[in-house]
C-alpha cells in the first residue's frame, strides 16, 4: 500500500518549498500548543478552585437530615383527594445527629476508595465579645483525622493546630472572626448555643482559608469538648466526612455505602452543584477554544495544501500519464499532510509545554495562590495531538481528493 | 490473436459538448503494426491531437474500441489504465513536463519505481544507459530545470523509455526543438522502431519529420484521410 515511490514525491515535495513547508508546520504548532495550553490551565484553575472548596467540605458527608416530612400526616391514612386541614404540626420526638457512630465510621473505613474518615460535632453558636455578637459554627473535630482530610494545619496563622487535641478549654477562630471580636492569641472567646449554654473558650490559633465565609464565622474545639457542650455521650457527632482517592468518584462511593446506613450519605457534588457546574463549564470552554484555534491551523493546512495542488497541477496530471493511479495521488499529498501533521504536533506539545511552564510561573497572588496555577497532565498533550493529527488529516484528505481527480488531457493538452 | 498488430482502434467517435455539440473524430478505424513509426498529421482542429489521447487511454470519453497488444482497453477503470500505461506505453510531449524539483536520473527512474517490477539498483543502471544513449550522462544529476530545451526533451524521451514499453507515443514531441535537436530526436526514434521493435506513434506539423516516418496518417475534420505508406 505505502509505496515508497509516492513517500520519496511527498519528501521532495516538502523539502524543495521549505518556508511553505514552515508555514504549513508552525500553523499546526501553534494549534496543538494552545489546546495544550488552555487545557492545562483551565485544568489547573478548576484544580485549584476544587482544593481550595476541599479545605472545607469532604468527598462525602453522612449526617442526620432531620426529620422526616410530616406537612400532612394524615395522607398516610387517607385517601389521596381528601381535603385535610391540619395546622401547627409539631414533632415530639426527634433524634439528633448520629448515634451509633462507631460502627458507621468502621464500615466506611473499609471501603476500598476511602482514603481518609473523620467525625465532627457541628453546633451552631453565637459568639460573644461585650457588645459583639456574631452567628456562626462551632466544629468540634477529631484534630488528627480532621487534619488529615482537610489539611487545617496549612492555614493556620498563629498557634499551632495539633495543640487542640490536648487543650478541652482551647479554640481556632477564624481570621475574620478574630478580627470581628478583636481577639488575640490568649484571650477569652464567649459563646452560647442553640440550646442556651454559655461557655468560655480560650483562643489557641488563627487560621485563614481565604474563604471569607468561614474564616469570619467557623471556630474550631476539641470533639470531646463539644460533646462535653452538649451532655452527648462519646458516641455521639453530628457529621461523618469522609474522603475518597478519586474525588470526581464520590458519587459511587456514596451511592455504594448508602443502603447500609440509617442517615443522610452525601457526595459533594450533590450539595455544591455549583461547583461542578462552574469546574464543567470552564472544561467546555478550555475545549471550546482549542479546538476552534485547531480549526483555525486546519483552515491554514487546506489551505496550503490546495495552494501546493494548484502549483502542481502539471505535474500531477503528467504522473497520472506516467502511470500513477488516483489512488497513487491522494496518497502523495495525504503523506505530506500528515508528515505536517506529526511534526507540528511534536513540535506543538513541546512548545506548549514550554507556554504553560512560563504561565504557570507568572505571579499571582490572590486567595492563596502564589503563581497562575497549571497542570502537566499526559493525557492533554494525548488528546491535542490526536486532534492535531485528525484535524491535517481532514485538512490535507480534501485537496488530495482533488488533486486524485485531475484528468491529465485537460491539463497536458492547455 | 494477430500478434503483430500492436493497436488497433475500432470506430473511434468522439463529441466535443462545449461550447456546443461537435463531432471531433468521425468513425476512425485503423491498425498499427508492431515496430512501425507512425505520424498523424492534419491541421490545426482536425483531431489529430484528440486522436492520439484517445490512443493513449487517458482519454476514456469516447465511443468505439481501442485493443493494445491484443487487450480490450474501452471500458476499463482509470486505475487499470494508469497501471497499463504505466507498463505499456511511454510519453513524449511538446513540452518536456519533467518534474522540476527532481533531477534528470530521478525523473527517468519514476515510471519504473511506480512499476516496481526491478530492484533501485537495476534501475538507476537501466536509467543512466538510457539517459548515456541519449548523450545525457554528464547531465544525469542535475535538477531537471537547469537543463537546456533539447536536454530536457532527451530526459522526457528516456523517461517514456524506461519501463520498454511496446508502444511510445508523441504529441508534437519536436515542436519546440530546432532543427539540430529535431534531427536528434527523430534518429533516436528510428532507431527504436528499428533495433528494438518498438511502436511510435507521433502527432507532428513538421512535414520533414512525417515523411521520414514509415506511414503518415492524415486527418481532416475528423475523418480519416488516408494513410500512406512511405516508399510506395
């Protein structure tokens, strides 16, 4: 099929017009390099915008979703069309975060994705300082696992994060908060629950997520203080957060453990579709943009390639008297296509490897970047030399056709 | 099968639609015989060029039927043309249409690396004794465009004979030589015709040149004049 005749007329093809040749090249360069490009740095953006939402939420949550609906209690002994008129429906007995906690966090230790499983005790408070009051959530966490999953110790400004463990009296407040309550390194932090306790906390260590949010209403204590808070026994917390090796997987490993517990088993796409949604359409645009800037290179290929035809066309129908099949023809300028193809694509992923390690050390230096994030994947230098490839395929196939169609009379007799 | 008949056209017919309907070749039946050197004359618009592209089977448009060394060529496909002419047939033009960027040798060898039938080596050697014959060995590796016209139409000339095909056939292939080169160019052909037993079949305006040919077929609108047979 490869016949070596049709390879040597596309080598001296390609190498007797070597700025066109050039030309031809460098337009596929610069397409892979930017879809290489773009794909890194969007990649990296949604990175670093997915581990920035981590330092706050796990891969999975188990927690208890409160009641059931009990709007028309009625409907469960009625007929469906009866008109029912109940008013201020009130629940009597309600059992409040999870009981039997030991054994759920076993079995979710278990599972093959679980890299990490840790227990809070969530109580909304309000913090007091003199006239300052502040809503806001006070966590009471397993220090050590609680590091492990959400890497706290990092944003730590002053004090020390594994110090909590020993102190029950100890508190981490949030940068925001801190400065809200004017409170430094020692002093007293006053709060009250839901359910009416006050207690007195002293601050241990500041920390900054750079999430506004939390940083102006989220405190820290030891999960045994809290339980101590609320009169729970050491079995008690209110949220199981769990972490997976794959975290765009949680939802299988959600789906998988949910029959065998009793509460609310939530992977984190399901409560910050936001998040997804955003990370997606950044994808969609990084590809968007690439493959119309491969599109762009593909339109410069056909276009020389037609330009190369054209010039040729003598030459071509003088080969098809000589004896060279149609077939023969394609053949000739498709090589020289994808010749074109193959070294700007490997020209391309090296350029734009080179691009996105000049980007990635730009300096950028908000909500705890320190440079313009970006990732090296393989996989994304992969796909943009297939695109590549396929794309001076299409682009090089049209004008071959053409040029296999030429009848030589028309050609040779003027 | 008569085996010394080397092509032989049936009724040829051929219209031309545009501008509008013409019949450019009118019922042309013919044969020629193996080693001979045929010229086809006719003024200008007589045909005389249509006629040889029909003969030569690039041209597939036309009614009637064309056998070359015994096979039926009306009706094949374009591939099975090229690869026929590819084995049977050699060109020579007006114009030398060598490709350029190539040098004298590699266009030469082209037709028979397309063959494929003989090793790189057999070839190259096969190509340097033709361009030798043809007085071009000191010109085999320069690119085909630093050569003079005469030159360049001695390359075609060798290029057509690489592959020993039966039949060579010319569209004016001295049109654009002057009498020196011309003179070359027809004792080479002769020369072919005679010791080697191929056929030519030429398209010429040049009168010398058909009368020294063994038999001149003459055109006129389309019709088949007569054919005369030198020295009778």
């Amino acid at each position: 099929m490869f016949s070596s005749v049709n390879n040597k007329i596309s080598g001296v093809h390609l190498t007797s017009n070597t700025k066109q040749s050039i030309v031809a090249v460098l337009s596929v360069t610069f397409g892979i390099s930017m879809y290489v490009f773009m794909n890194s740095f969007m990649s990296g953006v949604n990175d670093t915008q997915t581990n920035l939402a981590f330092t706050a939420m796990a891969h999975v949550r188990v927690y208890n979703d409160g009641p059931v609906d009990n709007t028309n209690l009625l409907k469960k002994v009625l007929p469906a069309n009866t008109v029912v008129n109940l008013r201020s429906a009130k629940v009597i007995q309600y059992t409040e975060g999870i009981k039997n906690s030991r054994q759920i966090v076993s079995l979710l230790q278990h599972q093959p994705e679980t890299t990490g499983v840790t227990t809070q005790v969530n109580i909304n408070v309000s913090y007091h300082n003199g006239a300052v009051r502040i809503n806001g959530l006070l966590s009471g966490v397993d220090v050590e696992n609680e590091e492990r999953l959400f890497g706290i110790g990092r944003y730590m400004l002053q004090g020390e994060w594994a110090q909590l463990k020993n102190r029950s009296d100890g508190v981490i407040v949030g940068s925001g908060l801190a400065k809200n309550m004017s409170l430094n390194i020692n002093d007293n932090l006053n709060l009250v629950t839901d359910g009416g306790i006050v207690k007195n906390y002293k601050v241990i260590g500041i920390f900054e997520t750079t999430i506004a949010n939390t940083d102006k209403s989220k405190a820290y204590i030891n999960i045994g203080a809290a339980r101590q808070l609320l009169s729970k026994n050491a079995d008690y917390v209110t949220d199981i957060q769990v972490n997976v090796k794959d975290y765009s997987k949680a939802r299988q490993t959600a789906g998988a453990v949910a029959p065998a517990i009793p509460y609310k088993v939530e992977a984190w796409q399901m409560a910050n579709g936001q998040l997804e949604a955003g990370s997606n359409l950044r994808d969609i645009i990084a590809k968007a943009v690439s493959l119309t800037i491969l599109l762009v290179a593909g339109f410069g290929i056909y276009n020389i390639m037609n330009m190369t035809v054209s010039q040729k066309i003598r030459e071509i129908a003088i080969l098809k008297a000589m004896g060279f099949s149609g077939g023969d023809i394609t053949q000739i300028f498709l090589t020289e296509a994808l010749v074109i193809g193959v070294v700007g694509g490997i020209v391309g992923m090296v350029f734009g490897f080179f691009v996105a390690l000049a980007v990635n050390n730009v300096p950028f230096k908000i909500g705890g970047l320190q440079t313009l994030p970006m990732t090296y994947k393989a996989h994304d230098y992969i796909l943009a030399f297939i695109f590549g490839l396929l794309t001076t395929f299409v682009a090089g196939y049209l004008p071959a056709r053409k040029a296999s169609k030429i009848d030589p009379v028309t050609i040779i007799r003027g | 099968m008569d085996t010394t008949i080397a092509l032989k056209g049936t009724a040829i017919n051929k219209f031309f639609y545009q501008p509008e309907p013409f019949q450019v070749l009118k019922d042309i039946s013919f044969s020629v015989n193996k080693g001979e050197f045929l010229t086809l004359v006719g003024k200008s618009g007589s045909g005389k060029s249509t006629l040889l592209y029909v003969l030569s089977t690039m041209d597939t448009d036309y009614k009637g039927s064309l056998e070359i060394n015994g096979a039926v060529l009306t009706g094949k496909s374009q591939n099975q043309l090229a690869a026929f002419r590819n084995e049977h047939i050699g060109f020579v033009f007006q114009f030398h249409y060598l490709l350029v960027e190539f040098t004298a040798l590699e266009n030469v060898m082209l037709p028979a690396l397309k063959l494929g039938k003989k090793s790189r080596e057999e070839i190259e050697a096969n190509a340097y004794e033709s361009l030798k014959m043809l007085d071009l060995r000191e010109q085999a590796l320069k690119p085909a465009n630093m050569l003079s016209g005469g030159q360049q139409q001695r390359v075609a000339i060798a290029r057509a004979l690489i592959n020993n095909p039966s039949i060579i056939m010319g569209d004016e292939p001295t049109g654009n030589l002057d009498s020196k080169n011309t003179k070359v160019v027809f004792d080479i052909f002769k020369q072919l015709t005679r010791e080697r037993g191929q056929t030519i079949i030429a398209v010429t305006h040049d009168d010398d040149f058909a009368r020294n040919s063994d038999r001149i077929i003459e055109l006129s609108d389309g019709n088949l004049l007569k054919t005369n047979t030198i020295g009778e």
